[in-house]
C-alpha cells in the first residue's frame, strides 16, 4: 500500500536518523532494502515469523483497518519467503459481493491439484479435488473439508519445503474457506508451515480468529507519513501537506489517494477517491437510504449533534428519522455514536461514504443543514450559501458581515471560507474583488499559503483599490520571494478606513522583506508613522518591530503595553504582539502573551496552530536565560510541527533545541545542514543570528569566554544581527573581560545605549546595567541595577544571577570572603534553577576556591538538623518535592501554582539551605536523626 516503486525481499532496516524537516525527499532505497515506508517493526515480526514457521510451525493475523498496508506486507513476506525456499499458496476474499462457496481454497489449493497426485494422498486428493473442482458434496461435510485440506497441506510442507499459506483479506472469504483456513491456523504448530492472515478488525468478542496470534497495524507516524509523502507525492506545497496529513490521520491509502485540491468545490465535500471510497466504505451503498442521508449531512457537518444531524436528514428524507437510523452504520463500521454525537471511524471516512455524490443531493443537504442550524449562527450561513445557484448580493452581504465574527468564536478558517463564497456570490467586480482580497489577506495570516496566492490572482481579475492593487500583488507571489514593483516610498497615503485596513495589510505583508534594507525600512517607518490613529494596531506595532527593532524599540513596547482587554483580542494577534515584543526586546512580556495565546489555541482545541506559539516562547526562555524551559519548550513544538506537517517549524525547533542542550552543558552547537536553515529560515526569519549568538554563548557557558569575544563583539557591530545580540550582553560583558577587552566593550554598550535614545526600555537598559557591572570593578557601578531597575531583575532570574555572580567575583578579589561566598551561592542557585548547568558547576568551583565545601554541612551552611527550620511550610513542601525529582511545572500542577512561581519560591530556598542543585536538596532536608 505504501511501497516504494520496488517491493524486496525482507531484509533487516537501516536506522534513520530523525528527520529535522518534515518534506525532504528520500534517496533511492538501496537493493535488498525494505521499501515499505514506516512499517520496519513489522518486517522484523514477519521476518521472524517465516523463521518460526519454517522451523516447528507458526500462525500469524495481521490485522488492521482497511488502507493500513496488509496486503503490501502480505506482499513483501511472500517475496521473503520465496527467497528463502519456502513454498507460496495464496488467496484473496473479495469485498465487492458475496464470494461463491469454497472459492478461496480453490484459489489455494488449485496449485496443487494441478500437480501429479501423492500416493500417500491419494484419497484425501480425490476427495478435495470432487468437492473443489467438481462441486460435488461429500460425506462429513464442513469438518471432514478441514480435516482434508490440513492433511493435503501437511503432505505438501513434509516434502522438504516448508510452506507459506498467504491469506489476504481473511474476512471477506466465503464461509467455508474461511471457516477451512482458520483451522489450519489453528493446527500449524508442529507442521513446517507458516500461515499468515490479513483482516479487518473484529468488532464481536467471539470472532473465529480470537486466540490466534496477531500483529496489530496501527497508523503511521507523523514523521513516517510525511516522509511517504515526500516520496511517493514529491512536489506538493506546504498547506498541502498539512491538510493531507490531518485527513489521512496515518492512514497509507488515504496519505496516497486523497486528491490535493487547490480550491474546494462548490458545493462543498469531503475529498475522496474511487479506491479510496471503495476501500473505506464499500457498504455505503447497501444501507438503507435514511442511513445514507444521515450520513451526508454528517460528512457535510461534522461538528453537529446528532439530533440536528436527523433533523437535516429528516428533510431530505421527507419523514421523521429515529435515533435507530445510524444504526446500520456502526454496524458497518463506518460511525460511532454515543447518542449525542455521529463519529466516522476515520477522517477520510466522511469523504469516502459521500463519495459520488451528485451535486444537487450535496446542494440539498447544505440546504437542510441551513434549515435546522440557527438562523444568525455563521455554519448556517455557510450551508445556505453552498446551497446557493448564482448569484445573491443579499447572502454575499450576509456573508461579508459575519466574517468577523468567525474569528472571535476562534474559527478563522471558516471566515476564509465565507470571504471566498461571498466572492463567488456578488455580481459587482468591486465587491468581488474586496471579498477575494480580504479572504486572501486572512488565509495569508492563517498560513495557509496556497489559498492566500490563488485568491489574491482572483482579486487581482477585479476591480480593487490601488493600495489594495499592491497588497494583492505581494500576496500573489507569496512563497516564491516575490514584492510589489513600488517601495513603501511610492505609496499613497491611505485615506478612510478600508484604505488604512489594506495598508496595515500591506505592511504586514511586506515588513520582513524590507528589513535589512535602510532606504525601504526607513520608507516603510515613515508610512507607518503617518497612521497615528492605527499606532496600537498589532499589525503596524509588528511591522514596526520588523523593520527596526532597535531603533523603535521604545514605541513598539509603550504601544504593546498600552493594549488593553488583552482577553477580547483575537489570538493571532495576540502572537503578532508577543513576536512585536520579543524583537524589541522584553522577552518577558513576549512570554506572557505567548502564553495567554497557547491557552487561546488549548481552550478550542487547535494543536495544529501550537507550533509557532511554542516557538516564541522557547526563544523567549532562551532570552530570559532559562535553557530548562527552552528545551522543553522546543521539543513540544517539534513533536506538534511533525505531527501536523509544519516542516519549517520543526526544523527551527530541533535545531534551536539542540541549542539550548549546548547552552545547559556547555558542549557544541550542532551545525544545521543547508536544507535544515533552509526550512527554519521560513520560520524563525533571524534563525542565523540566534544560532551564531547561541553558539558564541555556548563558549561563555564551557568556560571559553576570551574565545566568544571576537564573534559577539562583531554581531553586535553588525545592524543586522545586533537585535538578536542585545540579548546576549551579559555574555558580550563577560568574554570582554576575559579577553582584557573591557575598555572595547565599554564604548560597544555607549554606542548602543547612544542609539537606543533617551526612550531605551527598561528591559534593554537593566541588560546594560549589568553588563557594566560585569565589566567594571566599582561598588556604585555594581549597585546600580539593583536600585534603578529592581523589578526588571526580579521579572529576570537570568540577570539577577549574572549580578550576583559578578558581585560575588568582586567581593572574593578585594577578599571579603564571607560575602563573596554568600553572592557566589546565590549565583550557582540561581544558574541552576535556569538549567545551566556548566555554569553552576564552575562557580561551585569557585566556591571551593573560596574555602567552602559545597557539600551539606560545610562549614557555613545550615546543618541538616536545622535547615527544614529554616524555611516556610510551603517552602518546605516545594523543596521536598522537588528533591524528590520534579519539575517545576509538576510541582506547580500539584500545588496549584505556575511553574514560574515554584521557580521563584526555589530561587530563594537554594541560597538558604547552602545548596547549588536540586540533587542537592534531598539530602539537605533529610533529618539525620532517622537515619
């Protein structure tokens, strides 16, 4: 089902190292390799299979759900077996009706009976070959058959070649046969035969295979189906992938038939294939047609309650249906249902049983759909409009109208979906081109490539305004690195506010291919600045940020931090502020919004839109200093970004994870390959500039601070990486003065401050502060961001434990020993809380340096007999347990705490027990007088 052009004999698999992008096109499978794509486990079990059979005897079901790939492994394990020697006897059931008696074992048998007869079989051969050949009962009827073509089997495998009894599609056997060949499974053991069947799942406790061992098929990776994709469907777009992906659900078949349609039909339904309808619904036509109506309308609304889903098909119907109609359908295997809800067993199931449905019967269904739905609800409208002929300004009017509030009840496809068919249903080009453009700018912002490009070539066709003109030119090449032929310098000012909403569009289209270029950003800030009305907007804010996140970096937080209502705002917008905040600086504030939208996407259950989410949250840890929860945070969103098919976020996610891993440890940071950066450029933009900042960072952490000097004083120099570098100024600070370049660095941190301006962010200028306190060894200098930028350090655990550091190294050169040690431990809790564990181990270093012994009870330290006297109940409690092993998010979910608080509560648990880690803490606590 899922084979490469080329099935092979089984053969052992290489391992393949874990793709980082998700569509990358595999290399021929070498001679003698498996081609089935995914399935390798289950080549080993067969391939051990044939070996137990071989030897003393082996039955084996293979079983799974229809699609799954049976019959291609049926395949390759034939082709293993007749590599080996072994003897193949086939048969096949036959889902298009019911098969004629005993033709499956005439199909299997009849290799043998064509053959001279045994003598030592002689009666047992007459006998098979008069009820198969010549249809001519026998006495002893069904047990006497079973009996017999064991024995003739057993005749067979006893000449020397073990034998191979391949059956596929066990289920869909005629009776007898079925019932023959289960027997035989049942007896293979002690005989040099394997049997091998393929089935369906069961759906009764008592079927006849039941006791027979099974090899379950279940669906396939995320990574294993986009890897079938890439090979055997190369050249599909990125929302293509994506929405196979979420339709197939693993499915083999499904990943290779479902039709990649570039616009959707009119009317709408699931997409489907003949193979496909015939594979996943074959009883569809034999239901009875209430059944087949409830059906429809349910593959048309999926997210309906049952009861409406009857009502529909009650109009269809013309009579009243009971809750008995879905009936037949479970019985089938099709639907599930709990009596409120309809379920298919299969997303690809809903376009399978309305596969062929003729239009008008679509049009009627969405009609009676419209009907039952409330009248003001935006599906109702939906319906009514696909149930629409021609032209209707009214419904396209109402359709218009209702766009916006798909996204505020978070269903921002669906408002695509009205844009594109109020389009279709205006008569006037001005109305249709204003439709087709907006559709076009929403399905752009959602990511969905392909729709924003075919409608922005629709609006192009009609009649739009000349900033809308250019918006849809820079949407129409959307993905090919395409911009409109005018700069932001030939723009006109826009005037009303359907203008203002095409220039905000616009700038959000186009502010990431300005960036880098002076000329074009400072053009596209002074187009901005003449909307002052629209300065909260957080389309122009992340446009503003885009271009310039140093030189605005100011108006860009002053305008984040004055957006109110922050719960009533869409959630895309909510991820524009956060991205907005992140580029200007305040990763803090970048988290909290990221964090208000992940909820966002959770409460409406949308995992597919949590990947880019999660990426700027883990960018933001990595910027707060915090390697643990960035790590975390990236690995979830690479699992999500596999599993949905957003291949440039998992490539930005595996390489950025592997980042923060080289930050904690101190180690490496791995390369990416040019098709890896290719793929996270698509989505971190400034993905190099993080990784050349990680990687001299990660110097900084291993101890090699004098050899990071020379790469992060350049990305600092440099306009295009310095956004990125303002966040490592600690670092800058601290390899500085390891290279005796302190007085260098010094005028580097004016220059900054110098371009900064007057309005620098307190985020930014507390950076500052401890970056001159690293570097300059005066008590007034070090004190400073304590006292001018207190709640700064308080919201950033990272700087506070960079200070503490460099107070401790001050105190412990002028030899105040006692507080230097204080500082320094402060310091190692501190980095150790974030996950930065090559750093806490040296100043732990430098702790034994000062005389102390970093173990429980050196001197110094509380004792263990008083350290649980030391804190608060709930500081003991979140001690404990964290010593006990658990995160802090764990700790945060038992205690009814967020992990950033439990963080904070250990921050200051660490410096009071005298402890530098969590394995620590244990021990700390432990009462020696049970001991």
């Amino acid at each position: 089902m899922n084979a490469r052009t080329r099935l092979s004999p089984l053969a052992p698999a290489p391992e393949r190292q874990r793709a980082l992008a998700l569509v990358t096109a595999l290399g021929e499978a070498p001679r003698g390799e498996p081609g089935l794509i995914g399935r390798e486990p289950e080549l080993r079990a067969l391939r051990e299979f044939l070996g137990e059979g071989a030897a003393g005897g082996a039955a084996r079901v293979l079983c799974g759900h229809a699609g799954t790939g049976k019959s291609a492994l049926l395949e390759a394990t034939m082709q293993a077996a007749t590599a080996t020697g072994m003897r193949v006897l086939r048969c096949a059931g036959s889902r298009d009706g019911d098969p004629p008696a005993l033709s499956g074992l005439r199909r299997l048998v009849w290799p043998l009976l064509a053959r001279p007869r045994r003598p030592a079989a002689d009666g047992r051969f007459d006998a098979v070959r008069r009820m198969l050949a010549d249809g001519r009962p026998v006495h002893g009827g069904q047990s006497w058959l079973s009996f017999a073509v064991l024995g003739l089997l057993e005749s067979v495998s006893g000449a020397g070649r073990p034998l191979l009894i391949a059956v596929d599609d066990w289920d869909a056997l005629d009776g007898p046969s079925r019932d023959a060949l289960t027997f035989v499974a049942r007896r293979a053991e002690g005989r040099p035969m394997a049997v091998l069947l393929t089935a369906r799942p069961q759906r009764t406790p008592s079927s006849p295979l039941a006791g027979l061992p099974e090899l379950p098929l279940g669906p396939l990776a995320p990574v294993r189906s986009a890897e079938l994709l890439a090979t055997r469907r190369p050249g599909l777009d990125a929302q293509a992938v994506r929405e196979l992906l979420a339709a197939a659900a693993g499915n083999p078949l499904a990943l290779l038939e479902l039709p990649a349609r570039p616009e959707e039909p009119v009317p709408w339904t699931p997409a489907s294939s003949d193979r496909l309808a015939a594979a996943l619904a074959p009883s569809v036509p034999l239901l009875p047609r209430a059944t087949r109506h409830l059906l429809l309308v349910a593959a048309l609304h999926p997210e309906g309650d049952l009861p409406v889903l009857l009502a529909a098909a009650s109009r269809i119907a013309g009579a009243e249906l009971s809750f008995a109609a879905p009936e037949p359908a479970e019985r089938a295997g099709l639907v599930v249902s709990d009596g409120t809800r309809l379920r298919f067993g299969h997303p690809a199931t809903a376009g399978a049983v309305v596969h062929g449905t003729g239009r008008q019967d679509r049009r009627a269904a969405h009609a009676a759909l419209a009907a039952v739905l409330p009248p003001a609800s935006v599906h109702a409208l939906w319906h009514r409009s696909e149930a629409v002929e021609g032209c209707d300004p009214a419904l396209a009017a109402r359709l218009e109208a209702a766009h916006g509030h798909a996204p505020e009840r978070d269903e921002p496809p669906m408002a695509v979906r009205l844009l594109r068919r109020a389009a279709d249903l205006y008569p006037t080009p001005a109305d249709r081109g204003r439709c087709a453009l907006r559709a076009a700018q929403l399905a752009h912002g959602l990511g969905l490539e392909r729709t924003a490009r075919t409608m922005a070539r629709r609006a192009l066709r009609e009649c739009l305004s000349p900033l809308g003109t250019l918006c849809a030119e820079a949407l129409a090449g959307t993905g090919d690195g395409r911009r409109p032929a005018a700069g932001p310098s030939a723009w006109p000012v826009p005037t009303g506010a359907a203008e203002q909403e095409d220039a905000l569009e616009l700038v959000r289209i186009t502010a990431a291919g300005v960036a880098g270029d002076d000329e074009r950003a400072g053009a596209l800030l002074a187009f901005l600045d003449g909307m002052p009305d629209r300065s909260a907007d957080p389309r122009l804010l992340h446009a503003m940020a885009t271009a310039a996140p140093v030189r605005r970096a100011a108006p860009v937080l002053a305008g984040v931090a004055a957006v109110r209502c922050l719960a009533d705002l869409p959630v895309r917008d909510l991820e524009r502020l956060g991205e907005a905040a992140l580029m200007a600086g305040d990763a803090q504030a970048a988290l909290d919004l990221c964090r208000r939208a992940e909820r966002n996407h959770r409460l409406h259950d949308r995992p597919d839109r949590l990947p880019p989410v999660l990426l700027r949250q883990g960018l933001a840890h990595l910027a707060l200093g915090d390697r643990g929860q960035g790590g975390a945070a990236f690995q979830r969103c690479a699992e999500l970004a596999e599993a949905y098919g957003h291949a440039p976020h998992a490539a930005a996610a595996r390489l950025l994870e592997d980042l923060a891993g080289a930050l904690r440890t101190g180690g490496a940071v791995r390369p990416g390959s040019a098709h890896e950066l290719a793929a996270a450029r698509r989505s971190v933009r400034s993905i190099d500039a993080v990784l050349a900042v990680g990687t001299a960072c990660a110097l900084v952490e291993a101890g090699e601070a004098a050899a990071a000097w020379p790469a992060l004083s350049s990305l600092l120099a440099d306009p295009g990486t310095r956004a990125t570098a303002l966040f490592a100024l600690v670092p800058f600070a601290e390899a500085a003065e390891a290279a005796s370049a302190s007085a260098e660095a010094l005028a580097a941190l004016d220059g900054v401050e110098a371009e900064l301006g007057p309005r620098c962010p307190a985020v930014v200028a507390a950076r500052l502060a401890v970056a001159r306190a690293v570097l300059v060894d005066d008590e007034d200098v070090q004190a400073l961001p304590e006292r001018a930028f207190a709640e700064a350090l308080s919201r950033s655990p990272g700087l506070a434990a960079a200070l503490a550091l460099a107070r401790g190294r001050r105190l412990r050169r002028r030899r105040q020993v006692g507080d230097s040690r204080a500082a320094l431990r402060q310091a190692a809790a501190g980095f150790a809380l974030l996950g930065s564990a090559a750093r806490a181990a040296r100043i732990t270093a430098e702790l034994r340096a000062c005389g102390e012994r970093t173990g429980v009870g050196a001197p110094g330290m509380p004792r263990p007999e008083a350290a649980r006297d030391l804190l608060s109940p709930q500081e003991l409690r979140i001690a404990e347990l964290a010593g006990q092993g658990l995160s802090n998010r764990d700790i945060g979910e038992r205690l009814g705490l967020s992990h950033r608080t439990i963080g904070a509560y250990l921050y200051r648990v660490f410096p009071r027990l005298g402890v530098t880690s969590r394995a620590q803490l244990a021990e700390a606590l432990r009462d020696p007088r049970t001991a």
